[in-house]
C-alpha cells in the first residue's frame, strides 16, 4: 500500500503539500512515484516564477513517460530541489522528504481548503 | 484496461510476479515487475525471463513454401540451411515496410514466419493476398499465432541456466540465429527452441505449446534463481532493444519508411534472382540515393528525447524522434531518429524540440551498446 503521511495536505493529480508559515513545500506522492516507475529526469522551474493553483510547472519522466507537475496552490516559487537535477531516482527513494520538488510562498492561503487530507486522498487513490 | 485485450497463456504468472500490465499491441502485457532498470540490469548482468508469447507464428509448408517466401520477404531465404534463421523485412510495392519477421528454416520445405503482435492479422491479410495474387497454390499457409506461446531467456547467464533443463541438447553448438525442433525443455516437449532475442545479449527462444508455457516459465525461474535470472517486462525489453537499435515497428520502422532508410539495408538483397515485392522501388531509392535516414543521437543539454518529438536544424523542423529514452546501460538521454541524410554524419549537432525548447543534441555511433551474441 501507497504511503499516505498524516498532517499533509493532497491534490487529485497527487501531488502533497506540506505548509510551514506562509511556505509550501511540494512534491509528488507515494502512490505517484510507484505508478510511474524509476525517475530519471525531474524539469524544475525558474525560482521566482509566479504560477497560478493548477499551473503546470515542471515535468518528471520515468523511463516510460512523462508527466506534467501542478502546483495545488497559486503563488511564487521561491526554491526548487536542485538535487533532482544529478539525482532524480530520490523521487523514488523519499518521496516525501528528500524527493521534495519546490517551495512555493502562498499567495492564497485560501487554496489549501480545496486540498484532500490524507484520509480522503488514501480514499481518492483507492479508486483509481 | 481497456476491454477486448487478449491475455497470454503467462497471464496468471505476471500477476503472482507483481507485474504491471498495460496494454500492448491488443494485449495486456507485463510492462515491469520490479522496475525498468532493475530488470534491464539483470538481463545486461545476469539473465532476464520474458514472455513474448503475443509474437504471431505462421508456418509455411510444402513445395511451393520457398516461392511464398521470396515473394513478400526482401532477404534471401534460399540461402537458408534447415535449422538456420534470418532477420528479413516485408514490404509494399513501394518499398514501405509491412512489418519485420523472423523467417525459421525448420524443414527441407517446412518455415516459421515469426512476426509482430500488433500485426498478426494484417501480416495474415498481406500474405494470403499475396499467395493467391501469385497463384501459389501448393503450399499450406498456416496462422498459429493462437497455438503457441513463447517464453524468452537473455542474457549472459542464459545458456548456463538452460543447459541443465535441455540435457539432449549441447547448447555450445547451438549458434546464434539457428534452431532447434523436437526438443524437450524441462521434460516437456517443445515445437521450436532458438538461439535468439531481442536484447542484444545471448539467449534463447523458446516456442512452446500454448498450455506448456507455465511449466516451462517455471522451471525456468527455478533453475535461474541463483543465478539471478528474474522476469522482466515488456519496459526493459524496449529499452533493452533500443540501446542495442534494434527497430521496432511503430517506432522506427512502418508503412512510411523503407528498410534502406532505416538502416536495415543489410537484410534487402536485390540481387537474390527472384522478384519480391518492393524490390523495384528499393532498387531506385538505391539507385537515386536516400534523402532520409535513421541516426542515433546523444542530448548535449539535459532533457530526454522522446517518439514523435521535432528534430530541428537552424529552427527549421528537419526530422522527428522514433525512440528515446534515459539509457539504463550509459546513463545518458540518447535516441534514434530520423534526419536528412546531410545531418546524419558523426558528430553533427541538431535540436530536439522538448516542450518547446530546443535542446541541443549531437549524432552518435550506434548501435549505443555493442550486442554479445554467441556466433
């Protein structure tokens, strides 16, 4: 079974998010990084973008596919996981923590009222 | 899944494995149990077990077997000893490919054509209408994609891991691209064993009955066990052949490209003294030079090449990507793709459009990993 941490707070396209003062940290969930397999490439974005909730604003591929990132909150981005550049596979290894992908400074603390909690995300992968 | 898919005989295995199944070529195959590059390492290292039992068979038989042959296949199956196997191509009239087969010489006028499973029945379609716009009446030509399945072990280890299960059979003397019938593996009868793949490591082949399969997987992964054989999917075979370039069909073969483009030139023989179909616009593509032509690539700027995406020169479109990948083997993004003839020499750099950016990339020697056949 797919690691669903409590305290986090999920989108539908599994992402998480984990707020600390006016900062989100996200990256791709457990259950995300089994589906797609051994990451191997992670496209981040330039730090202080301006993105939109929903923007798609980076990539991460497996050696299969692709897939687009969305951020589940407007607001700017302040850092992105250079790591993932020389060492994608940490998606794999440590989803939740060092596999984080950026940091966001909210615009709208608002939208994390339309995020899943981990009981409803654990019962939205269920049916997947 | 989506519905109507066909299962192999396998099915039940891939699932007690843990395998992902995804839909393939109107099958639901394994695409990987433990992971892509696990799997790709064993097989590279150790040995890798597959099933490719949705590959489709026809058998050609009777006197007039070689005749069907030379006709839709640009190869010179006449040069073929029994036992011996060849890597051929068939084409339309105009030089286009159909599909590449596999064509076994199992009898003095006895053949296995082996081709892919997503073309099974437009292969049957293609060379029914061919025999009987020929007139070739003396021959029996017969699919029996349904009757068999087919399990594949590669690998440097695949021949010590095997030997024991074929105790009437000196595997030393069984060369690359040859076969073996009327053999027993693991005490069970099988129609065709060979020394073959799609890998680009040693290995085998090995055509069983339909209901056989199971038994023979087994007995496979029991004697493999400590010597690391594991299944391995449909993924790590992808990448598996894409670094060793062989084609695939959807990728960098189809009814858009000729053999000679592709590269595949060594298996077109004009001169094998019957007529095949195709072979007059093959002779002209020859003969007029090509314009196009299958390279391999190696990304200069991060990003990893992907089907379909542009290759441009200058911010021109030039060319597109037919397979791409980060290379398990080399740890680079490397790819094949197809270019006009003036961008394919060594070295020459073009972009790869990857969501709308040019990334730099140059051309490569291929193929990107130098395959270990046993000859």
């Amino acid at each position: 079974m797919a690691n669903v941490p409590a305290g986090l707070r999920y989108s539908k396209e599994h992402e998480w998010i984990k707020v600390e003062g006016n900062v989100g940290t996200i990256g791709i969930t457990d259950f995300a990084q089994h589906q797609l397999g051994d990451v191997v490439f992670v496209e981040l974005p330039p730090v202080g973008r301006v993105l939109k909730a929903h923007e798609q604003f980076g990539v991460v591929e497996s050696v299969k596919t692709v897939s687009d990132l969305y951020t589940p909150v407007a607001g700017k981005v302040v850092a992105v996981n250079e790591a993932l550049e020389g060492a994608p596979e940490t998606v794999n290894t440590s989803a939740y923590e060092d596999g984080w992908i950026v940091k966001i400074e909210l615009s709208n603390p608002g939208d994390l009222d339309a995020l899943l909690d981990a009981a409803a995300y654990e019962a939205h992968i269920k049916e997947d | 899944m989506e519905e109507n898919l066909k299962r192999t005989p396998l099915f039940e295995m891939h699932l007690k494995h843990g395998a992902r199944m995804v839909p393939f070529g109107g099958w639901e195959m394994p695409v990987q149990y433990t992971g892509v590059i696990e799997e790709h390492k064993a097989v590279r290292e150790q040995a890798g077990l597959f099933d490719v039992s949705h590959m489709g068979e026809f058998e050609v038989k009777g006197p007039q077997a070689l005749d069907l042959i030379q006709l839709v296949s640009v190869n010179n199956a006449s040069k073929l000893a029994v036992g011996q196997i060849q890597y051929s191509l068939m084409c339309y009239e105009n030089g286009t490919v159909v599909d590449d087969i596999l064509v076994y010489r199992l009898g003095e006028n006895h053949y296995w054509l082996v081709v892919n499973a997503g073309n099974i029945d437009k292969d049957w379609d293609w060379i029914t209408y061919c025999k009987e716009r020929a007139g070739l009446t003396n021959l029996e030509l017969t699919n029996i994609s349904h009757e068999i399945g087919q399990v594949a072990i590669q690998g440097p280890l695949a021949a010590k891991i095997l030997q024991p299960l074929v105790p009437n059979v000196v595997l030393d003397e069984l060369k690359f691209y040859w076969a073996k019938t009327g053999v027993s593996v693991a005490g069970i009868r099988v129609p065709v064993l060979s020394r073959t793949g799609y890998t680009g490591e040693d290995g085998f082949e090995i055509y069983c009955k339909q209901e056989d399969a199971v038994a023979i997987w087994e007995a496979l992964l029991e004697a493999g066990e400590d010597d690391g054989l594991v299944p391995a999917g449909l993924g790590a075979r992808d990448t598996l052949r894409f670094e060793a370039k062989l084609p695939l069909y959807g990728h960098e073969i189809n009814d858009l490209v000729t053999p000679l483009e592709a590269g595949l030139g060594f298996a077109v023989k004009l001169k094998k003294g019957t007529d095949f179909i195709g072979r007059a616009a093959l002779e002209a593509q020859k003969a007029n030079g090509l314009e196009k032509k299958l390279v391999g690539f190696e990304m200069i700027d991060r990003g990893i090449p992907r089907q379909g995406y542009e290759i441009a020169k200058d911010g021109t479109v030039v060319g597109s990507v037919t397979t791409g990948t980060m290379s398990p083997t080399l740890g680079k993004n490397i790819g094949l793709g197809y270019v006009p003839v003036a961008l394919s020499e060594l070295g020459t750099e073009f972009d790869v459009i990857i969501r709308g950016k040019a990334v730099k990339a140059k051309v490569v020697e291929t193929p990107f990993y130098q395959p270990r056949y046993y000859r």
